[in-house]
C-alpha cells in the first residue's frame, strides 16, 4: 500500500540534503535491569503493524511517498548490543528512508542495561515520537501480561489540514504578513567550532539533578516565566559571549512549536506525523543587564508570540507552497531558498516517568534528543524525565567539538538562576 509523502515528511528530507541534519529523532533509556529482549522485539514488530507508516520505505520522485514493506522486513527494526561501543554507535546511526522500518531499537545486552530508540524525523516530529514511546510501552506491557495482546490500529490524518481548518482564511493571511520573519534566519553568526575535516556523529549530554531543577522551577514562577524562558535566556547570555557580540548587537534564536495546541489533542496517539512550527526570538546584547532585566525581555517575546497565533506563518506559507507549485517544483525552490537557522534551540519537554514503564520496570534515567546537525549548525536541546533535566547537543563533529560542547553546557548550567539568586 501507498502513501502520500505530506510536506513536513518533504521538507525534513530537504533538512538532509541541504546540509543542515540527518532529520533523525533519538531517545535513551537506561536501567538498573533492562526488558527482556524477546518481548522487546515482538513490542517493535507490533507498533509497526498498529502504525502503518512505520513499516515502509520512502520513494521520492515527482510525486514521493511512502510505500508498504513485506511484513517480513519488519523484524530488522530490532537489534542487540553487546557493549556500550555498538550502543552508542547504534545511537548516532541513522534510519534508512528509503529502506525502512522507518523506527529501530536497541538493547544493551549488559549490566546496567539500556534501551535506544531511533526515528525517522520525516515521519514524525518530537511530540508524536514521545506519544509512540507511551504506545510502545503498552505494547511492551500488553505482551507482558498477555502473548496474544495486538495494540489498536493508528491510522489518522498525516496532513497540516487539521491545524489549518481551525483558522479562518483571513488570519491564515493576516500571519504571512505579522510574522513574516519567523521562517528564514537572519544574521550569520555561528558557534565557534573546528574547521577540521575530522566528522564523526555524537550526542552530548549534561544532567540537571531534581533539587536544582526544583530551584528553577521556582526561581520561574517567581519571575512568572516558564523554564524555557529561563533557559532560553540563559542560553541568550552565554552565546553572547562566547561570540564576542559588541552592545547593541542582535542575536537569532528560533525555537519550536508543537502546533497540536490547536488540536486541543490530549491523550491517545492520533496520528504519527509533523506538526511541528518554528518562531524567531531575537535579543539586543546589554552588557551591563542583569539575569532578570534579559529574562523580562525573553518573556516579552514569547508572551507576544503566543499571544498571536504563534507557529502559523510557517504552515501557512508551506501549505501554500505545495498546494500551488506541486511536490516537485515547491521542493526544488525550498532547496534554494530555505535558509536554516545556524544556532537554534528546541525544548522537546517531559517524558512521562509514570507512563514510561515496561512491565514493573522503569527507567533509571531517559532523554529525547532530536537531528544531528551537520556543522556550521548547533542546537541546544532539553528534555526532562522524573524531575531531572537533560541538555544535549547534537553534532557531526570532531573531538575538540565534543569539548568545545562540554565545556559550553557547562557554562549554560552556570549561568542559570537558582529560586535566590541569578548571575549578575
């Protein structure tokens, strides 16, 4: 059976062949005592067969879509590990579009054990992969309690209709015009990184503990702000610096939206697709401005921004696009003329300790990351799991990066505030 390729599955294959990432989705999950690899491979095969998407392969062409694999092919979507080296390696692989499935697992067949899942990004975003994490655990605990447990068939809407529909025509219009500027960046300053040929894929990671994520939560509150605001401010100050910007001069941070608030969605998995938008932040460098006066304006922002139909210049111009030019010419002008941004920042939120569980067993620890940049491109991301905060740092990079990297999310923990105190 065929598919329609929506345009988020296109224009997240264009993210790989316009240089800026491998348009992949990455989550870890570690254990005192890992799933049973039996179960964990009838738990891959059966969300492939209760999410079609997942069991095909992508064809491009003029009119690109995804197409059926023999149910045969899904069983390659599982493998094991038997030192961290293989797992980590796993981790950083890409998922093959045009060979599929297009999700794949990994056990670490020791002691601690873990758990890797990899998705295509081309067939969902951060918020959907989350919601098949939920799924997949069902199924891991159906399994569990019952061999001849089979989850119930995920076959909605891929589209952007859904979101646009909720919109009447004048506004879609009116957003093309008040946010014009949140699509394409502006400004070329770029995260210091090594001009060696040396490339390899890695993650990086730095782990907030909970009485510190704790202290945020209430240092935000009592600026009445959002943890994301606070990071991304603190995000805001570092590179300030570490780019050497003179006063008064501005930075582009954009950062992501998940345009299922729209959708009102809550609960069971929909659909397995992207929904996901993009707005522009930008800040002037002030020197002399203390942690609250750069928060204050950070908040500002985004407060403007959710106040006006925020991500919806983005579908809406996308959505134009290819309904007026077709696949084929509207890809072969995003190819020209879309201009990643060089530094940006995502916030794929919390993974559910309550609902990420295989059987009685749980997580010790767990992150979400997504693509990995190919530089010039950086990206700060973070994800949080039972009360404690994940950043990391995606790159295809050398070994003075992976430093350069550590030492950065070093700097970005330091500058945030505590509930009593922020840095001057």
């Amino acid at each position: 059976m065929d598919y329609a390729a929506e345009v988020f599955d296109q224009l997240q294959l264009l993210s790989d062949i316009n240089g800026f990432n491998d348009h992949q989705l990455h989550c870890v999950l570690r254990f005192e005592h890992g799933p049973d690899a039996e179960i964990l491979e009838k738990s891959v095969i059966a969300s492939i067969e209760a999410i079609p998407i997942l069991g095909t392969r992508y064809v491009d062409g003029p009119r690109p879509r995804w197409t059926s694999l023999d149910p045969d092919e899904f069983a390659r979507a599982f493998v094991i590990a038997q030192t961290e080296m293989e797992f980590e390696a796993f981790t950083v692989s890409r998922v093959n579009e045009g060979v599929g499935p297009q999700v794949r697992v990994c056990l670490l067949n020791s002691g601690p054990s873990a758990v890797a899942l990899k998705m295509n990004h081309m067939v969902c975003d951060a918020a959907g992969f989350k919601s098949y994490l939920d799924v997949f655990c069902k199924i891991y605990s159906g399994l569990t309690a019952d061999p001849a447990y089979r989850p119930t068939a995920i076959t909605g809407d891929r589209s952007m209709r859904g979101v646009l529909k909720r919109f009447a025509v004048s506004v879609m219009f009116k957003s093309l015009f008040l946010q014009s500027g949140d699509n394409n960046r502006s400004g070329d300053y770029r995260f210091p990184l090594s001009e060696s040929g040396e490339a390899r894929p890695f993650i990086i990671t730095r782990k907030l503990g909970q009485d510190r994520v704790a202290a945020l939560k209430d240092y935000s509150r009592g600026e009445g702000a959002t943890l994301n605001d606070v990071v991304l401010t603190a995000y805001y100050r570092c590179l300030f610096r570490k780019l050497a910007l003179r006063p008064g001069d501005e930075l582009q941070i954009p950062v992501m939206v998940d345009m299922r608030r729209y959708l009102g969605e809550i609960g069971e998995l929909k659909s397995l697709t992207n929904l996901t938008s993009m707005v522009m932040t930008k800040l002037d460098y002030r020197p002399e401005e203390r942690f609250e006066g750069a928060l204050g304006r950070v908040k500002a922002i985004m407060d403007g921004k959710k106040g006006a139909d925020i991500g919806l210049n983005g579908f809406v111009k996308l959505h134009l696009a290819y309904r007026i030019l077709g696949d084929r010419i509207a890809n072969r002008l995003l190819r020209s003329r879309l201009r990643n941004p060089l530094i940006c920042m995502t916030n794929v939120g919390i993974l559910d300790s309550a609902r990420i569980s295989f059987g009685d067993l749980r997580p010790r620890d767990a992150y979400l990351c997504g693509s990995i940049k190919y530089k010039p491109y950086f990206q700060l991301a973070m994800s949080s799991y039972a009360d404690e905060l994940t950043f990391s740092v995606n790159l295809c990079g050398g070994a003075s990066d992976r430093d350069r990297i550590r030492s950065f999310l070093e700097e970005i923990e330091e500058e945030l505030p505590t509930c009593c105190h922020w840095p001057s």
